[in-house]
C-alpha cells in the first residue's frame, strides 16, 4: 500500500472524514462561493418578503399603500434622509414630487402584485449591495422594475427604486428635484 496519493485524490479516516483534499479550487474561493450563493437567496427573499408586504397593504388599504410608513421600515438610512428633503420641499413650494408610487410602480392607486424576482447583481464588498428585478402587475398593465438594496444595520434594506418601463430612477429624480429652483 502507498502512502503517496493522487493530487485529485482524497484522505480518509476511518470513518470516511476528509482529512486532505488536493483540489483545484481553493477553499477561501469555495466558501466565498457558497457565500454568495446564500446570500443571494437572503437578498432575494428579503425582496420578496418586502413586496408581500406592499401587496398585503396594497389590498387591505384598496390600493394606497402606506408609503413613508414602508420607507422607514424597508429603506437605508441615506434613502430615508433624501426623502425627508423631499417631502419639507414639497410641503415649502406646495409641490408634489413623486410621479409614480415607488413602491408599487404606477400612477393611479390600484391592486398590484409582484412576480419574477430575480437578484441581478451582489456585491460582498466592504459596502454590501444588491440590486433585485422584478415586474409590478397592476389591473391593466405591468411595469418591469429594479429594486437597489444594501446591507445596512444587520439586514437589507432598500436604497433606490427603478422603473425599467419609463426609464425613472427614483433617487436620480429625487436629487434633481432638490437641486432645482424653478419648481412649479
């Protein structure tokens, strides 16, 4: 018997633990991987989890959904200060800003639901970042959208909105919104 193995090979105990394994993969590279792989499925149920809950209200509130009321709880910090803005220039220049309501993708209330979540991109960085796709259904349309989320406090929580049909990004337009002076 041979004490030398096979780089593709793997040591056993007795009880059939791998002792060695010559791979070409790394194991930081494997566990980042599974990483990854995890936190992709935590990023998308959050979104899932978020959007029920939007729907729940959506259908219990007949289709006004309670819109600053989720942004506190769902959204980053960052978002909830830039909204705060927002909302005194609103109340300031007796203007509203919102075009669409971000939260369900349309004009008018009305009865919406969420289907085809998909996470299209993560980043494991120093800052942690996700972005989800999804599609709005209300009555008589559908909107695809594109959630920006970010790890922020223990848990993810969203950082912008996107409305992939108009080509409307919400924080874009908050922020151009507060920068202008003319507003009528």
């Amino acid at each position: 018997m041979s004490c030398q193995k096979n780089k593709d090979e793997v040591a056993r105990d007795y009880a059939g633990t791998v002792l060695v394994q010559n791979s070409v993969q790394s194991v930081s590279t494997q566990n980042s991987e599974m990483q990854q792989m995890i936190e992709k499925g935590i990023v998308l149920e959050r979104a899932r989890s978020i959007f029920s809950m939007v729907r729940y209200n959506t259908m219990s509130m007949g289709g006004a959904p309670m819109g600053d009321l989720f942004d506190k709880a769902y959204c980053s910090k960052s978002w909830n200060k830039m909204l705060m803005q927002v909302r005194c220039k609103e109340e300031e220049t007796a203007t509203l800003f919102f075009e669409i309501e971000h939260w369900t993708m349309t004009r008018e209330p009305g009865i919406v639901t969420f289907d085809d979540f998909e996470v299209s991109r993560l980043s494991m960085d120093s800052v942690m970042t996700a972005s989800v796709n999804f599609v709005a259904y209300s009555a008589d349309s559908y909107t695809p959208a594109r959630i920006d989320m970010v790890y922020e406090d223990g848990r993810w929580v969203i950082d912008n909105f996107h409305d992939l049909k108009y080509k409307l990004n919400a924080r874009e337009s908050m922020k151009y919104y507060l920068r202008k002076e003319d507003v009528i």
